[in-house]
C-alpha cells in the first residue's frame, strides 16, 4: 500500500467511502481528519472498495478500514494485517467504533479489546443545548442570561467573518500556554477558514465593541448529528461559551436530533466543561489488539 498525505484532494475518496457510513463520532469525518492532519501526520491510502487511514509518524498506528459492504470486510482486514507486518508494525487498531467491533466479532481473527474512554465522544440533545431546560442546565442558563445582560453584542455568520476569527484564535492562541495539539489546532482553524469553500461549514461569531470575541465552526455530518469542530471565546466575557453552544444550535440545529461536541483526551478540565453541558450518551471507541 502506497500511504499519500491527506490532502484537500482527497475529500471525494471520503465522500465516495464515508457518504453511506452512519457514524455519529468525528474520528473519520473527513474535516476533523483534515482540520489535525498535520498534527496527526494522516495518511491514507484507497482502491476501488477500501479506505485505509494511518496516522502517527516514529509509531505509526491504522484505524479500522473502511469498506463499501459486508463482503469486502475479510479481504480488507487481511490487506491491512499484511501490510502491518510487512513493515514491523503491531497489529493493533485505534478509534474502533462500536459498529465496527461489531463487525469484527463475525470475521475469523482472534483479537482482544479495550474501551478507550478518553477518546470517547459526547453526545447531547440539540433541543436541550438550543434551551438549557431543566434544572441539570440551570447553570448554563444563568450563565447564558448573564452575559445577553451585560454586553451589546453582534452576530455574524462564520463566512461573513473569516479574517476577524482568525485574528480571535490566533490571540487566543498566544494568551495560553504553549502546547504542539494547541498551535497545529491554530493552524488547522486557519486552514478550515481560509478554505470554506471545500467544506460544508456552519458557523456563527460574536462581536462585542466591534472587536470578534467569539466564534464557532460546526457542520451537519449525517441527518442527525451536527459535529462541533471548533469553540473558541475570550475568557474574560462571563457566559460567552454558553451563549455560543446555544445560539449555534438555536442558529443551525432545527430538525436534528443530537450534536456532538468530540472527546476530552482524558484533560481534567476539558472533561469537566464538556460533563457539564450533560451529555446524552458518550460514543465508544476501542482499541483492538489482534494476536
């Protein structure tokens, strides 16, 4: 298998594969894979009916293949394993959607798994988010009267604003601690902006004073579910998150049922912020190890 950087090029492979695929988690959504490929260093690699994505660089690692039906599953499976030890690779699989264990479990590998919290992704009903019925949201309708209160405020749709939410996550950027996830995050926001044309991006961003101090970029990825790919504020605006989740989906959410705002990574923090908004469910991933 000849692996190719992922590259804009590439969407029609993943509207050709992923179209009918009904996932609900951000793991091979085609903007999410592009939006961290640099990061990630993804690759992938596609025939006539698989699609293979490897990422990592010194320990490369495969997700599940993809492929168009049930009876292509066996062959792509043992291409990937051949290519694993061709090039000394262990035979381990990441992100493995419950759908895709399922799968497994009827083709004749022998293969152990594990449930991988920290990649799990949480899942929330639009209604409640567009809302904040309920006394599990209370918090977050406080915080979202608190800030409609105290500040004069302008809406603008994403396209409408590109360079100025740029400006935003790049000082965003710069007021916290430096990490490699948080500047290759910067850099795909830029490249996710600066090429809206290629996606189907939603988006609103908030300007207060005339200065953007807010922005969110989201997209309906199948009928159900709309995927929050980037929330950016400044902190120093009491309730600006809050407002942004349910102004987005009061905005973009009619007629779907659940939105999902992606994994914690195991961060203590992230995963408090995310628990608060009181997920539905969480999406399960896995690890699989085949022996």
């Amino acid at each position: 298998m000849n692996f190719l950087p992922l590259t804009l090029d590439a969407k029609n492979v993943w509207d050709k594969f992923l179209d009918p695929f009904p996932y609900r988690n951000s793991s091979y959504q085609f903007t999410n894979l592009y939006l961290w490929r640099k990061f990630n260093n993804t690759m992938y690699f596609a025939s006539e009916n698989y699609l293979f994505i490897k990422k990592g660089t010194e320990e490369p690692y495969f997700m599940a293949p993809v492929y168009k039906d049930a009876l292509h599953a066996k062959e792509a499976y043992t291409m990937l394993f051949a290519h694993m030890e061709q090039n000394g690779h262990d035979k381990v699989l990441r992100d493995v959607e419950k759908s895709q264990l399922e799968d497994l479990k009827t083709l004749p590998f022998t293969f152990t798994y594990e449930l991988h919290r920290d990649q799990q992704e949480y899942i929330y009903s639009v209604e409640q988010l567009r809302t904040y019925q309920g006394k599990a949201l209370h918090k977050k309708k406080n915080h979202f009267n608190q800030f409609i209160r105290n500040h004069e405020y302008t809406i603008k749709y994403i396209e409408d604003s590109v360079k100025e939410c740029i400006e935003l996550a790049e000082k965003w950027f710069e007021e916290n601690e430096y990490s490699p996830q948080l500047y290759h995050e910067l850099l795909g926001i830029r490249d996710l902006l600066l090429n809206m044309a290629s996606f189907d991006l939603k988006g609103i961003s908030v300007f207060i004073d005339g200065v953007c101090q807010g922005f969110t970029i989201l997209e309906v990825i199948q009928d159900e579910v709309i995927l929050n790919h980037i929330e950016k504020a400044q902190k120093t605006f009491n309730g600006l998150y809050a407002f942004l989740a349910k102004t987005a989906l009061e905005e973009f959410g009619d007629g779907i049922l659940y939105t999902n705002r992606e994994q914690d990574l195991g961060i203590p923090g992230l995963r408090k912020s995310k628990e608060s908004y009181m997920p539905l469910f969480l999406e399960e991933k896995y690890v699989v190890q085949f022996t």
